[in-house]
C-alpha cells in the first residue's frame, strides 16, 4: 500500500494520555470533570456510540452519566432534563445522541445545552463562534480531523481542501476549521455536478456522506490526504467508509481507516472539550 496509513487509534492513545494527565490536576484541585450523555431509544449504532463515550470517560478518569430512555420521552420531559444538568456543578459537559426520534424537535434540544456545556458545539451560539473564529467548543469530529492533519504536520495552509457533505455535524464546521487554518475549500453536497472533478482536485478530502464506499480511487488526487468519516454496516455485518479504501489506498498520500481512523479521534476531541469545560470551572 503506497499510502500511509492515518491510524486514529494510535494518534487517540497519545492525546488520551494527556487528557489523564490533566484530568487528575483538575481533579486534585477539587473539578473531576464530568460528562453526562443522553440518549433516546434503542438504535443500535447509538447505544454503542454512547456506550463507547462513556467507556472512554472511565479510561480517563472523567465522572460520566449515562441516561437511556425511551423513544417515546416527551420533548418536554428531555428538556426538563437538560436544565437539570445544566444546573449540576459536577457535570461540565452535556451530549444528547443525534439522531432524536422524529416527534422531538432536535434544534429546540440543542439550544437548550447551556453553551458552556455544550462540548458537541452544536448549539447556535457555538456554530457562530466558530464561523467567526473563536470558538468555545470545536465540534468533535471536524476536531479531530484537523487533529489528525496535525500530527502528519501537512502544510493546510493554501492547499485546496475539498469536503463531500455538508452537515451542521461535519461537512459545515469542517469547512470553517480549514478555512480558518489557510486552506481554500470547496463544500460539495448531494446535488454538486460532476463530483469527482472536484474530488480529484483535492490536496485534502474528507469525505462525511453516509453512502458505502462512494469515492473510489479514481476519483482521488495522487498523492492526497483522505479522511473518512462515513462508518457503514454492509449486507454481511463488516464495516466500511464513504471511502473505497481498496483502490484509494493506492492512489493517496494519507488515508484513514474505518474503523480506526476518525471514529477513535471524535470520542476524543469529545474527552478534549469535557477536560477544557472542566478546566475553566477551576477557582483561581
Ligand atoms: N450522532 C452522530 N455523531 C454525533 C456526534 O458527534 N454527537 C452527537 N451528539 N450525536 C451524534
């Protein structure tokens, strides 16, 4: 495989030590940061997502709350929730499992985090810090991509940064990261025509799109970084990316894994914000 391998695992283990490390100062002067994380119904991607987070905190040494209800939890009843962890000193970050059941409003939910907590960054608040560059939180998955640029010290500044996906949760705030560090990016959608004339043009492509192996290599540049955030169950129960990891590994610079690539990183970044929300609640 002429493409180096982005190894999500290995670049978490080095983060996460660190994160211990200053868990347990915060956690000497009196703050054991605490996450609590909500979710709704029984859809199986969720519960292990949830479960992983949770997992997570205990590695670190974060307190965590998991709270499971059903897909039936009136909106008014989660909200009453919110407010309650909003008002509990010993929790400084609050994640509610996207997606919500279609009776619950989810933009009313997200507002409703007290931004200070909101270590997702999908409140509004924290959406338009980000697009005017200070944010309070980053969200974690455009985090941990930028992250991961990081660590292969790749030049982002001036090359051409192409995202396939334009959600609030990835494709948008990826796009502000990378605006905001140099790179000139282009945001393809659904209906952009001629997708892989852009793809092609990528030094940097992410790609968050939810459909299976979507990009193949010939649709990638020589040489290019390839993140993929898709994570898609096949008909025989393997995992798989938005990525055809087959053939672009031999046409990429840098490319992730799934699993192992972004999925480890955004758990991470999630650990990162907890810590820092944590940090800030330290008395001088
Ligand atoms: N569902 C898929 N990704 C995410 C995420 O990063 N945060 C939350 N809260 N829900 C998600």
């Amino acid at each position: 495989m002429p493409g180096q391998l982005l190894d999500g695992n290995l670049l978490s283990r080095k983060i996460r030590a660190e994160i211990a490390a200053r868990a347990a100062i915060v956690t000497a002067k009196g703050v054991r940061p605490g996450l609590a994380v909500i979710v709704l119904g029984d859809n199986p991607a969720s519960q292990v997502y949830v479960r992983n987070k949770v997992k997570a905190c205990e590695d670190v040494g974060f307190h965590s709350v998991l709270e499971r209800y059903s897909a039936e939890l009136g909106e008014e009843e989660l909200l009453a929730r919110i407010a309650t962890l909003n008002a509990d000193p010993s929790i400084h970050g609050i994640l509610v499992q996207l997606p919500l059941p279609a009776h619950i409003a989810s933009e009313r939910v997200l507002e409703a985090i007290a931004p200070q907590k909101d270590v997702d960054g999908f409140h509004i608040a924290n959406a338009g810090a980000l697009m005017v560059g200070h944010p309070e939180f980053k969200p974690c998955t455009p985090y941990g991509c930028m992250k991961m640029l990081e660590s292969i010290e790749y030049p982002v500044r001036g090359a051409r940064a192409v995202i396939v996906g334009a959600s609030n949760i990835v494709g948008k705030p990826m796009a502000m990261l990378l605006l905001q560090a140099g790179a000139t990016v282009t945001i393809c959608n659904s209906k952009t025509r001629d997708l892989a004339h852009h793809t092609k043009d990528a030094d940097i492509l992410v790609v968050a799109t939810g459909k299976p192996k979507m990009i193949s290599g010939d649709m990638i540049k020589n040489g290019a970084v390839v993140i993929d955030v898709g994570i898609n169950r096949l008909p025989d129960g393997k995992l798989c990316g938005d990525v055809d990891f087959d053939t672009a590994k031999y046409i990429a610079g840098w490319i992730t894994p799934v699993p192992g690539g972004v999925g480890p990183m955004t758990i991470t970044m999630l650990l990162m914000n907890t810590l820092e929300a944590a940090e800030k609640a330290v008395k001088p």
